[in-house]
C-alpha cells in the first residue's frame, strides 16, 4: 500500500512512521509532510526515501532540499498549501493519514477524499468545520474514512459490521464517548483560573502535541469529538454520551437496543487505531503491548461536569445550532488555545472567549468549501478582535 503521510513531523506522524516501519513488506511512503520542522522532516526522509517532501515555506523547502542532496536522495521537495493538496490527491497513491492538526488539515484532507483514497482521519478539526461537506465529497468519490481519534476507531470497531451507516437500523441506541477528562478532572475549581500551559499540556494518559492537549484539559477536544462522531456515524446530538472514564483502557462503547454495549478496548496508545486502519480489514501488528487487565484492576465512570468543562456545553450548542457554528467554535478554539499557550490568555479565559465569539459571528449556512473557509475567517476575526479587548492582564 503506498502512503502520503501529512502532518509526518507531528505526534500523529511520529507514530504512523513507527507502524510503517514495522512492515516494510506492507506499505511504501510516496510522500510526507511537515510544517517547520526541517530536521525532523529530513531524518524521516533519509530513512523512508519518499518521492516527494513537502514543507510550510520556501525558506525551509530550500533547507530540506540541500540537505536531501546532502544525503544522495532524489526526493523532490515542495512547500506550500498547494503542494499539500498535490501529494493528498497523488495517482499513485492509496491511503492518505491526514495528521495536519487544525483547520490548515482541511484543504488537503478534503482533496484526499475527493480522489477517493482511502483517509486516515486524525485531523477532526476537518470533520467539525465541514462535516456535511466532507461527507457528501467522501461519499461522492467513494472514499473509505477510518478514524484514527481512539474513540472513532472504537466506535468504528464497535458498530454492526463495522459499518457507519445508518444508526437506527444497525439497532444502535447511543453511542457512549468516553474522555479521560485530562490533566484537571480533580483541580479544585478556584485553582483552574491560574494553572500554566505546562500544566495543561502534561496528559495523565496520553502524549499529543500541545493543541490537542489543551483540548484535552478544555474538554473541548471531547466537545470536537462529539461533532465528528455526529458526522462519521450519523449519529444525533442526543444519542452521543460523553463519559469520563479516567483510566483511557476503554476508548468508547456502542449501546444497542437490545441490552448489548460493545466496546473496544487497550492500552492508551495511538499506534493501535493507526494499524487498525493502515490495514483494514485485517491486523497487523502495532508495537502496543497487550492490555494486562490485572494491573489495570479497576474502570471507573463518572458523568462530566459541565461547569467545570463549559467548552464541552459550546460544542453541544454548535452541534445543535447547524450551520457556520461548528466552524466559528473551532476558529475561536484555534485563536484561544494559541493565546493561551502564549500566556496572552487565562486558562478559563478560553471557553469565555469561545462563547463571546459564537454570540457576535452571525449564523449562516455552510453549502460548500467556500462557506466553511469564509466561517473560519469570520471566527478566527472575531476572536482576535475580542481577545484584544479584553482587559490585558498576565496570563
Ligand atoms: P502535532 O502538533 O504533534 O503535529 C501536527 C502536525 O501538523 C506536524 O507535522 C506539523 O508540522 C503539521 N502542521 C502544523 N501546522 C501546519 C500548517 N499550518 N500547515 C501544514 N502542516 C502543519 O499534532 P498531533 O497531536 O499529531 O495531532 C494531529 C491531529 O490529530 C490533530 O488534528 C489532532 O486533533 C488529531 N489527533 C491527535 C491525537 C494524538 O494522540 N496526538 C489523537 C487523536 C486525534
Ligand atoms: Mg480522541
């Protein structure tokens, strides 16, 4: 199977390139992908000779490009959002991961579906921002989505034949998300107001880049993985459950209406979702020790607090309203987690601003690419202009 890896420099990435690696027999990189990270970019192009390369600027493309001749390689290099499109949607290719992180995982991501690869899908902003868009090119072109996020490949697994079709006639009841609940499930209240990016970043379960990971203390991660799962699964608002089940061993269940709950479960690693998907329908194996339930001992569940976790209620209401709104709260969760990892903005400053947001951008209809761009833009506009507003005080 040939690969075009984006987002290869990432977590995500670091971790598709391990499974990779542990099958040479099986899977060829044709191309990857990487932002900034020139060094990291080389070293995995040294050791996975892909024909092509792609990085954020030119500056960095040159850099990569000397380096690669350095090294006796022909890879050709590339930079750009363009050029991202290009190896997404490359003949010679069949599976694209898309591990870009954020709204920039769109565009390429969206071409990937459009020629019809099949998509590992790790980039849920993609889903959130153009969920009804995505779907229906994904459909059109007859491209195969497996979710990578751990709770969507649970879901995958769990559901009637591991089909993601029609949830009332599959006899699905509710699909029950379960979320660690981070870093501060137990934080006393008047703590959460000063807690650091340090802090925030530091998973009790998981190791993620660092805006997946304040997503993870928000629980707005677990807000974007309600609208995903919406999306994937067809799946209404209010037959999705969030439950924090602090331990991460079960990565989500499916209820039936006859009593059944299915689940899958295993160590909290991503290199299990990423080679259930690299060889599905088969298995392959990922380099995840076997889950050893006797040291594990206990699973425990408790339902979210949503005044503790508000950005988990925004994403509900954005699901709900339709529309621009999922758009807008992904553009102003973008703009509040950056600011708060750069200390512009406090920790519980970030479901505030969301919420300011979703009340100034206008609703809208989203029919297309265009609209979904132009309901990022609004977002993103907005939360800056209210970010500057607020009263400077050290984050
Ligand atoms: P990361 O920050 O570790 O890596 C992000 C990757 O995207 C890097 O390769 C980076 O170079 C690239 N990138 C960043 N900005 C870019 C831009 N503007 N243009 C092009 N490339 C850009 O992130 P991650 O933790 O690997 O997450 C990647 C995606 O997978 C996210 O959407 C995240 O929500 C999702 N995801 C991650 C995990 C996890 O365990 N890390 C789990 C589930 C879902
Ligand atoms: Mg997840």
């Amino acid at each position: 199977m040939k690969l075009t890896i984006l987002g290869a420099t990432g977590s995500i990435g670091v971790s598709t390139l391990d499974v990779v690696a542990r099958h040479p027999d099986r899977f060829e990189v044709v191309a990857l992908t990487g932002h900034r990270q020139v060094d990291v970019l080389a070293a995995q192009c040294r050791l996975l000779r892909p024909t092509y390369a792609v990085m954020g600027s030119a500056a960095d493309a040159q850099r990569l490009a000397l380096l690669l001749k350095d090294a006796g390689l022909r890879t050709e290099v590339l930079h750009g959002a363009e050029a991202l499109m290009q190896v997404a949607s490359l003949p010679e290719v069949d599976a694209v991961m898309a591990a870009i992180v954020g709204a920039a995982g769109l565009p390429p991501t969206l071409a990937a579906a459009r020629a019809g690869k099949r998509v590992l899908l790790a980039n849920k902003e993609a889903l959130v921002m153009a969920g009804a868009v995505f779907m229906a090119e994904a459909r059109r072109a007859g491209a195969l989505l497996l979710p990578i996020d751990s709770e969507h490949n649970a879901i995958f697994q769990s559901m009637p034949h591991n089909y993601a079709g029609d949830m009332a006639r599959g006899g699905v009841r509710r699909i029950l998300l379960t979320a660690s609940g981070g870093p501060f499930r137990t934080t006393p209240l008047d703590v959460l107001s000063g807690v650091t990016p340090e802090q925030a970043v530091a998973h009790p379960n998981w190791s993620m880049g660092r805006k997946i990971s304040v997503d993870s203390a928000t629980m707005m991660n677990k807000g974007l993985e309600v609208i995903e799962a919406h999306w994937l699964f067809n799946a209404p608002a209010d037959r999705i459950e969030v439950v924090i089940h602090p331990q991460s061993v079960i990565h989500s269940l499916v209820d039936y209406e006859d009593g059944s709950v299915l689940a899958q479960l295993g160590n909290p690693d991503m290199r299990t979702p990423i080679a259930h998907a690299l060889a599905w329908p088969e298995r392959i194996d990922s380099g995840v020790a076997p889950l050893d339930l006797f040291s594990v001992a206990q699973l425990n569940f408790e339902r979210p607090d949503l005044a503790r976790f508000p950005c988990l209620d925004l994403a509900y209401r954005a699901l709900r309203t339709e529309g621009n709104a999922a758009a807008v709260l992904n553009a102003a969760n973008e703009v509040a987690v950056e600011a708060f990892l750069d200390r512009r903005l406090p920790f519980l400053g970030i479901a505030e601003l969301i919420a300011a947001t979703l009340d100034v951008v206008p609703q809208a209809a989203v029919p297309d690419l265009a609209a979904v761009l132009e309901a990022d833009r609004q977002g993103r506009e907005a939360a800056l202009k209210l970010l500057a507003r607020r009263p400077a005080k050290s984050a």
